[in-house]
C-alpha cells in the first residue's frame, strides 16, 4: 500500500512538470527567457543542496518549454540551450551569464525569422505573437513594426511592404542594442565586474549573429571575420572592444527618412537636455542628493548616446558627430564620479545638435514627448515582467514626466476632460479601471499592466489627433475664453464674495481693496517670474509644479477657512460681531488671500496659453482672452453689487455658503495636487461619481483622501453656524427659523 502511494504521488508530480504541449512557442520562448535569468541569479548565492535542487527545476522549466515548441525555433536555439544547461550545472557563473545572452540572441533570431515567414504568408496574427519575442527600441516611440503588422491584418499594408517595416526596425534596434552592450562591457572592465563582462560579451555575440548578412553586407567578408577576431580577443584584453566600436562607427542597418532622421534628432535633443536638468537635482556637493534624478540624469545620458549612435552614420558632417559623441563621454564621466562641470558639457552638446540638425529640432518637446512616451510605456511593461517593481515605478514617474507638461499642457487648452482622465490613467485611475500607480503598487497581474499601457497608447493616439488639428479663429477665441474664465472665475468669486460679506456688514471695502489690489498684482507677477525662471534660469520639475500647485491651494483654503470662521463667529450683540469681523478680516488677511487664490492659477494659467499660442493665431487668443476675463469679473461684480439689493439674511447666506464651497473646493484640489505630486497616496472610491465637471469646476474626484478632507471641512464650517445664530440673538434676520 504504501509502494503504491508513493507511486500515485511520483505519477502526479511527474505530470505536473510535465510541458503542456499546447503551449505556444512564443510563450515558450518567454519561459526560457525569464527561468535563464533566474538560474544566473541562483548562481550568486551559496552551494547548497537547496540551491541545486533549485536549479534542476528551473532547467527541467526550459528543457520542457522547448521540447513543447520544437521544432518552431530550430537546432540554433537547441544547442544554446545545452551550453547554458552545461554552464549552470557546473556552477560557472561567468559562463552562465555569457550562455544566457547567447541563448537570448538565439531565441530572438528565429523569432524575427518566423515572423518574417508569418509576414510572407499575411498571416498577422502569428507574426504579431511572434514579434513579441524581440528587443524593444529604448529611445524610440510606438512600434512601427507592430503597427504594420496590425495594418496586414487589416489588409491596408501588402506583405512585402510590412516586411520592409518590420525587418528594418528590428535590425535598426539590434545595432543600437549592441552599441549599448559595448559601452557597458567596457564599463564592466573598467569597474572589475568579471561576471557581467563576460555576460556583455555573450549579448555582443548573440547581437553580432542577429545582425549577421545585414553587417556582413556592411563591411564585407574580411571586416566581419576581424570583428570575430576583435571578439575573440576581448575575452582577455577589454581594450579589443574599442577596436569593435571603431570598425561599426559607420555602420546602418538601414536608411532613415528624413521624418525619421528628424525624429530621432528631437529625441536626441530632449535626452541631452533632461541630462542636466535631472542631474543638477540629484547631486550636490560630490554626493547623491536625489538617487532617482541622478540615476535618471544618467538613464537620459545613454538613451542621449544610443541615438546619436544610430544618427552619426547618416549626418553630413562627421566631424560633428565625433564631437558630440565626446561631449556626451565626458558628461557620463563626470556623472559616474557625481562631479561638476557637467553643465557646460550638456550646454555646448546641445548647441552642436542644433547647429547639426537645425532649428526645426529645438522646437520639438511636443513630437519628442509623442515618441518618447509610448517607448518608457513599453520599457515599464518590460520591467514589470521581470518583476522589477522599484524599477516600474520609476518608470512610470519618468513616463508621466513625458506626459505632463509636453503633452497635458497642449491639451489642456483643447480638451481639459481628456486631460484630466488620460492624468489619472498614470496614478491611481478609478476604482472600476485601476492606472499604472495602483497597478504597481499591489504588483498586479502584468496582464492588467499591459492593458492598461495599451489603453493609455490608444489614448494618445486620440491625444495627438486632437491636438494637431489646426483650430480656427473661432476656436481659438473660445478655447482662450474658457481657460481664463475656468482658472479666472474661483479667484475673482472669492474676492467679491468676501468683500461683499465685508460690505454687508459694515466694514467699508474701500479699506481692504489696497491689499487687494497688491495681493493680485503680487501674484500675477510672480506667476509670470516663476514662468520666466522656470524658461531661463532652472527648470521646474512635474511633480515639483504639481506640490506647488496643491500647497498653494491648501493655504488659500485655510486662509479662506479661517476668515468664514470669522464671518460665522459667535457674539453678544451686532457691535460685537463687526468688532469680531474686523479683527479677523484684516487687510492683511484678505491680501493673503488674493495672493494665494491668484499664484495658484496664474502660473498654469500661463502655461496654458503658451500651449495655446503654439498652434493659434494672436488676435482671436487675446480677443478670447479679453471676453473671458470680462465674463469672469461680471461674474464677481453680480456676487458684489447683489449685496446691494438682496435682503441682509439671504444675501449672509449666500455669500457665506459660496465661500464655503470655494474652500471645499480649494481643499480637494488641494489635496489632489499632492497626491499627483507623489506625496500623498490615492484610493480610488466606487461610491463617487467619476463625472468630468465635478472634477474640473468643483474639485471633487473619487477619491477617498481629497474626499475625507472635504468632508472635514464641511463639518468644521458648518458646526459654528448654529451657534452663532442662537448667540446672536438681536440679529434674527440673520438665522433661519427653527423648525
């Protein structure tokens, strides 16, 4: 009985280690990827008999995944596998780390060669599965291979043109990878990371075997076999790799178009310029400050090089190209030693860009932004994947960094819902559709990562479409008249419901309209200093503007608070009251105010019509501009002269009810700026509306925080209320009655 046990359970595990052999091979070719990466990591910790158990299973992983694919990836990828398989059952690290790249490079090639068959054949489906076994463009934006791919099984693409598409962007990624892989092995040598070195060499192999007749074609017979030799003898002298990157510095896989040649300019321009602007962020004083400005000042610097290295083969001008690559070395110098000097550097790279490619590159943050976006998506799905979750997350803050403000702020004036949706897509999303924060936050399925990047692309498209339509006159005029009057209406609404509150109740406005008057002209012309250094002297990173922008609000709310306090506070008699009023709405007090409800919205303010006057002719922006703001102050003068003609209790209700609400809304906007700041977290609530124009004119999202602030306040502003009205007791006019 018990023999037959221990049979029974031997069978059961023996079928479940069993391949399935439904899987497909491009998921096979995953299971490969991920467990050879995992059996290197094994190789790191102690010999134990744990350890070897471990690796046995993970081997057993591959050997099935291959069998239940074979023969889809051939003999190529069979011997990899069995010198991998060798290498980690004799517990050579330096050896797996080299078979594994091999074994990567292997896999990838005949990938690109089934998807290549797939194409022949339109068949879109297969090829689409099988392009996913592929390295992915790291500076690049969305895939042109896939979306040929998708225009194949649409029928608007013939195979031979998608094949074109397709084969050319994996040869082009394939040659920047290598680039890439020969800049870190030489770093590798130089900092005595034995194992990684011997790993960079096995990625150059397995590159140089992907690239093949298309490299061979490029230098010829005897310059592919004194690449080999260089090869070779980099195994012991590192410095070989120097001569392997002087015999490719002419190399393309392809030619690029002029659009493309453009493109990769501006992306270049971008990543050369965000190498200071995060780097003088993440280091002072010889030491790491910030790590992630720092690691991402560096990050920028190699995607800087990567494309410069795919551009330097087709500029005019060989000389210029030298010269940039060497500002570029000199600044990741500088920056692997947290050194200075790295200003000047990145100041005259940029300026050789220009002189390179033209004026035409300098004004392109918006394309750059489109391209650059979709590539940190995918690179976040990669990450994911690998089940690098600090990574992600880093890569969402950087994806998000692309989005706002190149993108959200050129939108904003269009279409400020979409904005506003496509911006939570990035953090905490909605209950019902979790965004890319929350996702990552409970390490979720990558599924459910994938889909949401997928949708936020798709998105983007829609982003692009609508932005790049010429607007007319018209709707210039009225997008110019909506964001002054959106951002102009809470300011001038609060202001003239506080002086009338003032005014209806003795105290004469005359006396605070100087403070007034200062506190608004202070802010508009801090707004358009903080505009100008943020242009000129530093830059303003995203999640800085938005901690600005909700500490902004946050004081405006508790000034705004306080003074309604005031305005609802308890006395003995009307004398009392006003005495009471006048000490707390003081000049100083109201100019506070008017200072902080103005700062908060004239510094996004200004960014908006800067988007705006892109695209937009002059006079219909101002003349937008002109009707808005009248619409805006109309509004405050009705708020202000209606005191004037409304009975003394209503018009108190009124104006002390319009003031509240302003402070709930300040304080949920508040409250969200933090939280889009990163400082904060955010729980999206299923029990809330998640409707547009509660969002944008209200300040209130559905999202737990900024929702429990409110709720807050509601209960501070209006426990007073009644107490007031029962003390008061000589001004009846001003309670309600009791029921």
């Amino acid at each position: 009985m018990t023999s037959l046990l221990r049979f029974v359970i031997a069978l059961c595990l023996a079928l479940l280690a069993a391949p399935l052999h439904a899987e497909t091979p491009w998921a096979a070719g995953e299971v490969l990827r991920s467990e050879a990466g995992r059996v290197e990591r094994l190789l790191y910790r102690p010999d134990t008999a744990e350890r070897s158990r471990a690796l046995a299973r993970h081997l057993q992983t591959m050997q099935a995944a291959l069998a239940g694919a074979d023969p889809a990836f051939g003999p190529h990828v069979a011997q990899e596998l069995a010198a991998f398989q060798a290498q980690a059952e004799a517990g050579a690290a330096p050896g797996v780390a080299r078979a594994r790249q091999r074994l990567w490079g292997a896999l990838t090639l005949a990938a690109r060669e089934q998807t290549l068959a797939a194409i022949a054949r339109a068949d879109a489906e297969a090829a689409a599965n099988w392009l996913t076994l592929r390295d992915y463009a790291r500076a690049s934006g969305d895939t042109a291979a896939a979306l040929a791919v998708q225009a194949l099984g649409q029928g608007t693409m013939t195979p031979k043109a998608v094949r074109q598409v397709v084969e050319g962007e994996l040869l082009t990624v394939a040659a920047s990878e290598l680039r890439l892989a020969l800049r870190r092995a030489a770093d590798d040598a130089a900092a005595g990371h034995r194992v990684q070195y011997t790993g960079g060499l096995g990625r150059i192999e397995g590159l140089l075997a992907y690239l093949g007749e298309n490299l061979q074609g490029a230098l010829g017979a005897e310059g592919m076999a004194a690449l080999r030799a260089d090869l070779a003898r980099a195994e012991t002298d590192p410095a070989a790799l120097t001569q392997i990157k002087a015999r490719l510095a002419g190399y393309a896989p392809v030619a690029l178009s002029a659009d493309e040649r453009l493109r990769r300019a501006r992306l270049l321009r971008r990543f050369t310029a965000l190498v200071w602007e995060e780097y003088r962020d993440g280091v002072r004083d010889g030491e790491i400050s910030q790590p992630m400005e720092y690691n991402e000042a560096r990050l920028f610097a190699d995607r800087a090089v990567m494309i410069l290295s795919d551009l330097a083969p087709q500029m005019d001008d060989d000389g210029a190209a030298a010269r940039l690559a060497g500002l570029l070395a000199q600044a990741r110098d500088r920056m692997a030693q947290k050194a200075d000097g790295v200003e000047p550097l990145i100041a005259e790279a940029l300026a050789e860009i220009d002189r390179s490619f033209g004026a035409e590159v300098a004004a392109g943050g918006y394309e750059a932004a489109l391209d650059a976006l979709p590539a940190a998506l995918d690179e976040l799905a990669l990450m994911v994947q690998s089940g690098d979750w600090s990574g992600a997350e880093l890569k969402r803050l950087e994806a998000y960094s692309w989005f706002d403000p190149d993108i959200e702020q050129r939108l904003v004036p269009r279409a400020p819902a979409m904005a506003l949706r496509l911006e939570a897509r990035f953090w905490e999303g909605t209950a019902a559709r979790p965004g890319l924060g929350m996702l990552i936050a409970r390490q979720a399925d990558p599924a459910l990562l994938r889909a949401e990047i997928d949708g936020i692309k798709s998105d983007l498209a829609a982003v692009k479409a609508r932005i790049e339509v010429q607007p007319t006159p018209f709707g210039s005029a009225l997008q110019s008249a909506g964001i002054i009057f959106r951002e102009g209406l809470e300011a001038v609404l609060i202001l003239a419901a506080l002086l009338a509150a003032l005014r209806a109740e003795g105290l004469a406005p005359a006396r605070f309209r100087p403070a007034l008057s200062f506190g608004v002209g202070l802010a508009v012309a801090g707004s358009f200093a903080l505009w100008g250094a943020t242009r000129w002297l530093f830059s303003l990173s995203t999640l800085a503007r938005e901690a600005l922008e909700g500490g902004t609000a946050l004081l405006a709310a508790v000034v705004l608070i306080w003074l309604v306090l005031g305005i609802g506070g308890s006395g003995g008699h009307v004398a009392a009251f006003r005495a009471r009023l006048a000490r707390v709405a003081s000049p100083l007090s109201v100019g506070v105010l008017a200072f902080l409800v103005v700062f908060r919205e004239g510094f996004e303010t200004v960014l908006f019509y800067e988007a705006l006057l892109v695209d937009a002719a002059h006079a219909p922006v101002l003349a937008g501009l002109a009707f808005g703001a009248g619409a805006a102050l109309f509004a405050g003068w009705v708020v202000f002269a209606s005191g004037r003609k409304l009975p003394l209790r209503l018009f108190f209700r009124a104006t002390t009810a319009l003031l509240a609400g302003l402070a709930v809304m300040l304080v949920g906007a508040g409250v969200r700026g933090l939280q889009t700041a990163a400082l904060i977290g955010a729980t999206p609530v299923a029990w809330f509306p998640d409707t547009d124009w509660l969002q944008l004119w209200f300040g209130l999202f559905p999202v737990a925080e900024p929702l429990a602030a409110q709720a807050a306040v509601l209960v501070i502003l209006l426990t007073p209320w009644r107490g007031m009205c029962q003390s008061v007791a000589t001004r009846r006019d001003l309670c309600p009655p009791e029921n």
